[in-house]
C-alpha cells in the first residue's frame, strides 16, 4: 500500500472541488434558463382558471393590479352607479391599491380589523353564490362567471372593493361605496 503524496492529495482535492463547481453552474444556468420562459400573468377571458393559487406560491409575491375588467356600465338597482368616476378613482381606488401592490399577499390576507366586538380578516374571497343576485347576473354579461371565489378588499367604513385575482394580479370589477354586493343583516 502506497501513500499518497502531499502533491496528489492537493490535485485530487483541486479535482473534486472543479467537478463541484460545474456541477453548481450547470444548476444556474438551468435556473437561468427557466426564468427566461415569458409568462403572461392574466390569461385571456374567458379561461378557466383557479383564482386562488397553489398556498404558499403566490403569498411571496407582490399585489398587482389590473383594471381590464371593470364593469362600470348602467347603475345597481339599488341606486348606485356602477360608473365610480374619476374622482373617487383619483382619490380613493387609486392610492389605495398603489399602496396596497407594496405589500406581499400573504401580508394583506393577514390583514384584521377591530371593533368592540370582533376581530376579522380585513380583506376575504367571497363565494361568488354569496353575492347578491344582480351581481351574479353581471358577471354573466362580463363573462366571469367561471369564476368561483370574488376577492373583497375592505377600504373603510361601508367602502368596498371587489374583483378576481390571477396568481398576484387583483383585477378590479366593482366599487361598492354602500355595501350591497355582499349584503349583511
């Protein structure tokens, strides 16, 4: 049995530790590759798809949000335009989902909110048979009723703000200053 030399225990070390270095750039370049394929975040109406992503995926990602399919045509037979306007858009919508799209998922489904009696979620899916019967009719005519689950951001008071989300993306639908869609006792 020979022993082996100070010289060949440092080639054989060398050799290993280069066999480990491109065994790791091989991996990245995989990752790299990967992260190269274009992926569209909001497939084209009307696709069937589930509006609340594998758990755990999109809880990391960032809100996004997308106004493509608002339905803001006629008026709610309970008085309400479904046209919400500039202003409330400019002064209301619009900094709130910016603020809002700095925010991780998970972070704004942990959200709570107080009263005196209860704490709850601030911000929750809906069934979409939850909703009221004219909402339900609407979603029809915007062909989204596919969809099973509607998403409900809590803004403040009475103010709510409801749409579908894909993978991170809220694509806003409807504002509801009184809250009607989702009718409470």
């Amino acid at each position: 049995m020979s022993r082996e030399s100070k010289r060949e225990k440092r080639i054989r070390r060398n050799e290993t530790k280069l066999r480990k270095d491109l065994q790791k750039k091989a991996r990245i370049v995989e990752v790299v590759d990967i992260l190269k394929c274009p992926q569209e975040l909001i497939p084209p109406s009307p696709c069937r798809i589930p509006i609340e992503p594998p758990e755990g995926s999109v809880g990391e990602l960032y809100m996004q949000w997308s106004r493509d399919k608002e339905d803001k045509d006629g008026s709610w037979s309970w008085g309400d335009q479904r046209n919400w306007g500039d202003t409330v858009w400019n002064e209301l919508l619009l900094p709130f989902l910016s603020e809002y799209a700095k925010k991780k998922w998970k972070a704004i489904l942990a959200e709570k909110w107080h009263n005196k009696k209860k704490t709850r979620n601030k911000h929750i899916y809906y069934n979409v048979r939850s909703i009221h019967e004219e909402a339900r009719g609407r979603l029809i005519d915007l062909e989204l009723d596919d969809q099973t689950r509607i998403f409900r951001f809590r803004l403040s008071g009475k103010k709510r703000l409801y749409g579908f989300t894909f993978c991170n993306v809220f694509a806003t639908v409807w504002y509801d200053p009184n809250h009607n869609i989702y009718p409470v006792d």
